[in-house]
C-alpha cells in the first residue's frame, strides 16, 4: 500500500472513531459502575466476553476486567470467570470460590502463568468467594482456569490428578499409567524434549490416549464411586495430560519454527477447556474471559501464523453468542512510544485517554473498512508482531499510559532485607542473558545508581521474567535479591557457578542466565 493510501485510510479510521469512541476512566474503587452501563446494549445476547490484554500482570486491564465481571456479575446474570492459568492446578481455586475448605495461600500457590500475586485478580477471587458465602444470592459464581497444566513446561501435575483418582475408583488402571508414564513425566520436560526418541513420544502418547478412552469408557461406574464433580475433573485432566505430551513431542527444538506448533497445542486445548467449563455451567451461563491478547484474537499468532484459542474456538464450536475485546495503550509499560506503522500510534490519535471503541459498528466499505482489513505490527508485550486490527477484534479498549500491577505476597513468599555491602553491589553488576518462557532471550542489565543497586529489562524482554524498565533490587536476609514492585526472586551464584543468575517467578518457573559483558546504563 501507498503511503498517500495509508494515510488517507487511517485518517478516515480517526474519523470514524473519534465519532465513535465511548470515554472510559478505571476507577480504584467500586463505589458504582456507572462508567460500564454502556455494556448492556453493547452486549446484547452475547454469552461469552472475552477481554484481552496486551501484556500480562498490567493494572488497567486486570482492574478493568474484574470491574467487568462484578457488573455484569451484579447487574446481568453473569456467573463464570475463566483465566489464562493451569486448569488442572485452578481446581483449588474453583474449590475455594465455591466455598470449600481451601488455605488462601494454597489458592494462590495453585495459580500458574505467575497470576497469584497481583492484588487485582486476588481482589476478585474473594470477591467471588464472598459472594458465594451469601446464602441470600440467587446463584453461585465459579472461576475457572483454561490453560492446560505446568506452564506448558511438563505434565507433573496433571498425572498426579489422574493417578489419584484412578488409585480410588480402578487401582488395575492406576498401576498401568504409574507404569507406562509414571518415570517419563518426572523426567520429561519442555528443556529435555529433545532427548526423546520418536518411538518413545508415540508410545508415551498413545499410553495418554488410552488412559482417556478408558476413563470415558467407565464413565458410569466411575461416577458411582466418585460423583459427577471429581470424574468431570479428572477426564478432563487426562486429555491435558495428553496435550501437553503432544506438545513437547511436536515443539521442536528451533523455537522460531517451534512456536507456531507450540502454540496451536496450546490453544486448540484452551479453546477445548472453555468449551467444557460451558458444557458444565450450561450454554446460558454468562462468562467472562481473561487471557493475552494473542491467545484471544480472531488472526494468526505472530509471524509463525499460529492458531488462537479465540479463532479455533469460534470455527469450530461457533462464535455467534462470543465477544472478543482487545486492549491496546500508546506507552508500553516501560513508557516507550509506539512504533510509528503500528496500530497504536492511529489509536492514540483517537483523543481520550481511555476510551472503548465497538469496531462492529465501522463501515464496511470505503477507507475506514480498508484500513481496518490492513495487517501492520501491533504491540504484544514489548514487541511487535502482524495484526490485521478489524479481523482480530469486535471491540477494543485503549488506555494511553500502563503500570505493573499491584504486588501482593503470600507470607511463603516474604523476606526481610539485610544489608548490602559495597561488595555485595559491585559483585552482581552486569549485563545478563536470561532463557525465559518459552527459550525466549531476556535481556537485564544491573547497575548503581547512587547507593542503589537498580535493574533495567531492556527492549528484548518478554516482560514475565522481571520489570522491564529501571527500578531497584535489595537483598534479603536469604542471600537473594528481589523487587518492591515485582514478585520475582533473583539469585546471583558464586563460587563455580559466579556469573550465572536465577530468576524464580511464582508459578511461572525457574529461569537461568549468565553474565555477558557491563551494564548499559542510559
């Protein structure tokens, strides 16, 4: 496309939106939610709304969400909250939202993708709780976790689910999954995939697969022993632990070919998930959704042109009773401006500061519908990758400025500071190459900066693993560094390990890296 034609096609999008855009605010407190009464009409007899985020563990879209759901929880029926987190890991928390015996910290303990210690989304899950204590509410909610088990990164926890439910209602079965998969699972991982041989994954798969079929098979004589409740949650378990053997067995090892099969596993199971969260709550249900935006968008998934969960769920489930809103700012969470071709840099010459934009409503010819059909890099995180904005999203929020969430530790998690000698701070300063989520490449630099030792993730990070942009580290009585602001430890090694690092995310992972040269220091 011309310049002259793409100019002239986003200055009619800018048109149309600045017509179009409802003025938004996201207040810190619950007070009201007059700010929402736009949803009802907007709505309509959708069932499912799904509110994307463009990176994670970010306030505005986390607080936005939960205010979305109580609304709509309080004012329209609405029952079900659905997170990008472990399912088969969140069945504590849906436990403890429906009122059972559950320790607050083994909820957050439970939550995976790194979720549990943000204060907006363990304002909602007590929320919700509490509202289930209420014997006076003519329904009950239920929150709910779709993204398979361990972080994509092994299939532990899900064995462990399936094996102690078949150890109560079939030990002859229990004892032929502890044999068939029962070593491999404890061994095989997202790191050590390679290592297996081809023949093995089929076996091992096709062991998976069996154990589902079997657990289908006996469906009423399980349900005898156990109830409907445990043996739902224990199928589906089952064909996660399937998922992510296929995945690991079909990522291969050049994650820049890997992901896009990486990705459709992941997404093709999440989408499953959702599907069977809506067969057990009924399809009347309303639920909420929260997940990256990349996993919800209606377009292939970066330059790889992967599958998302949004796009597979409504081709092959239908889509007519799901709304799919993605978010967008013009500063990244490190306060850059947005590329100049991106979709942003036209969002943000909208006007408002935060604004919600129905993109159904948008001509469907002319230039406003041209520019709407165009793919052109898109922010995800910190980066960019191909997003044809129309095709990707019935609606959109745009907030302009983002901030990390509200940290709130579990006492698990808590430390107490001790003092860091000039030594402590000249040993760890440096430039360090850490392998986050995924093997993607993260790069933090350490530094003083007066009497303080700061960190600054630079434009290659992910911005999962640590802040990406400039903020202090102090020392703990453990000998480990940690962030007021983030919820990560870093460990610094010394002795035959000096120069390497460690970077453990709560219920994310554990990261290595390794020092590679000086700091830069802007």
């Amino acid at each position: 496309m011309s310049e002259v034609n793409e100019n002239t096609q986003a200055q009619a999008f800018l048109n149309w939106a600045r017509s179009a855009a409802i003025s938004l605010s996201i207040p810190a407190e619950d007070y009201d939610y007059n700010d929402l009464s736009f949803l009802p009409d907007l709505i309509a007899d959708k069932r499912v709304i799904a509110i994307g985020e463009s990176a994670h563990y970010l306030h505005e879209w986390n607080r936005w969400r939960a205010r979305v759901f109580k609304y709509l929880a309080l004012h329209h029926g609405f029952s079900v909250f659905v997170l990008e987190s472990g399912l088969v890991e969140g069945r504590r928390i849906h436990d403890y939202v429906a009122g059972r015996d559950v320790a607050w910290e083994d909820v957050v303990a439970s939550i995976t993708n790194a979720w549990g210690v943000w204060s907006e989304l363990n304002d909602l899950i007590r929320w919700m709780h509490e509202w289930n204590q209420d014997p006076d509410r003519s329904r009950e909610l239920r929150f709910y976790c779709m993204d398979g088990t361990g972080n994509w990164y092994h299939a532990e926890h899900a064995y462990s689910a399936v094996y102690g439910y078949l150890r109560e209602v079939d030990t002859a079965l229990a004892d032929q999954l502890e044999s068939d998969l029962s070593e491999a699972v404890h061994s095989i991982n997202f790191d050590t995939r390679h290592e297996v041989e081809a023949d093995q994954w089929r076996i091992l798969i096709g062991s998976a697969s069996l154990v589902v079929s079997a657990i289908q098979q006996a469906r009423l004589a399980y349900m005898a022993t156990t109830g409907s409740e445990n043996y739902q949650w224990a199928l589906r378990s089952a064909e996660v632990l399937r998922d992510v053997l296929l995945d690991l067995a079909q990522t291969e090892l050049d994650f820049e070919i890997g992901l896009r099969q990486f990705w459709n596993v992941r997404d093709v199971s999440m989408a499953q998930s959702v599907r069977w969260i809506r067969e057990r709550e009924g399809f009347d249900a309303g639920v909420v959704i929260g997940a990256h935006n990349t996993h919800l968008q209606h377009h292939p998934v970066r330059v790889q042109r992967a599958t998302s969960m949004g796009s597979y769920y409504s081709a092959q489930y239908g889509g007519d009773d799901l709304l799919f809103i993605g978010t967008a700012s013009e500063r990244s969470v490190k306060g850059d401006d947005p590329r100049p071709d991106c979709n942003q840099a036209v969002y943000a010459q909208v006007g408002p500061d935060c604004y919600f934009l129905d993109m159904r409503t948008a001509p469907t010819a002319g230039p406003v519908a041209q520019w709407l059909s165009v793919e052109r890099p898109d922010r995800s995180n910190l980066r960019y990758q191909p997003v044809c904005a129309g095709a990707a999203w019935d609606c959109l929020i745009f907030h302009r400025t983002l901030r990390i969430g509200d940290v709130e530790l579990p006492g698990y998690l808590q430390a107490k500071s001790a003092r860091l000698s000039a030594e402590q701070l000249d040993a760890v300063i440096g430039r360090y190459e850490i392998l986050g989520f995924l093997a993607a490449l993260n790069t933090l630099d350490i530094y003083r900066r007066d009497d303080a030792l700061v960190s600054n993730g630079r434009d290659d990070t992910s911005g999962e693993l640590f802040p990406p942009f400039e903020c202090d580290i102090w020392l703990g009585e453990d000998g480990k560094f940690r962030w007021h602001n983030w919820p990560a430890v870093i460990e610094f090694h010394t002795g035959e390990r000096a120069g390497e690092v460690t970077i453990d995310m709560p219920g994310m992972g554990i990261y290595h890296g390794r020092r590679i040269g000086e700091p830069h220091i802007e």
